[in-house]
C-alpha cells in the first residue's frame, strides 16, 4: 500500500526533479562548473527524496519492502545514467535537457498525484 501524500507534495517533488534534471544539462564548460551544477542537481533529488521519506516515516512506514523497494532500485539506475549523461552533455543539447527536465517534473507531479489524500 502506497503512503497517502499532502497535496503539496507532488508538485514540489516533481519540481525538484524536474530541476535536477535541467541542472544535468545547463552545466557550463569548465569542469569545476560543470561539477558543481550537477552537485546542485543530486541535492535536489536527494531533498524530494528525503520529502518523500519523511512523509513515509510520519505514517508509520519505515523501510522498503516489496514493490517500494524495486520501484526505488530502477529510480537509482535511472538516476546513475542521468547522472553518466550529464558529465558529457555539449552545450548544444541544453535545450533538450531543459525539456526533459519539464517532462520529467510533469510525470512526476501526475505519478505522485495519485497518490493524494482526498
């Protein structure tokens, strides 16, 4: 059973992936900037993470079981190949990641919302 979740939750989580994402992809050319933005992207979807699991631990759910745990593992590879892409993204596809981060906040806003206490 997933954790009913405030209305609040998914448009913030979904923004903060969704910035995470763009973050990948409007990573300057030196490196350090480069590393720095996509520093800035990991702590922004380690925070709708820690959002997700505080509002979890609140209802008495702790730890992963069952379909939570495997829904988390695919999230983690997802999020390692994210992570590979934007460490060699070209100045010239910003615009894709700015996209796919809005897609990426999208779907997460409607996959989360689903989940809303009515």
């Amino acid at each position: 059973m997933e954790p009913k979740l405030p209305r609040w939750a998914p448009p913030t989580c979904g923004f903060l992936v969704g910035a995470a994402i763009a973050l990948g992809g409007v990573s300057p050319s030196p490196l350090w900037l480069k590393a720095l933005t996509i520093a800035a992207g990991v702590v922004l979807a380690l925070a709708a993470d820690q959002i997700l699991t505080r509002i979890r631990a609140r209802q008495g759910v702790t730890g992963l079981r069952g379909p939570a745990r495997q829904k988390r593992s695919r999230t983690v590879n997802a999020c390692a190949v994210i992570l590979i892409c934007a460490l060699a993204v070209s100045p010239d596809l910003r615009w894709m990641w700015a996209g796919l981060g809005l897609v990426v906040f999208l779907y997460t806003w409607i996959r989360l919302q689903k989940q809303v206490r009515t």
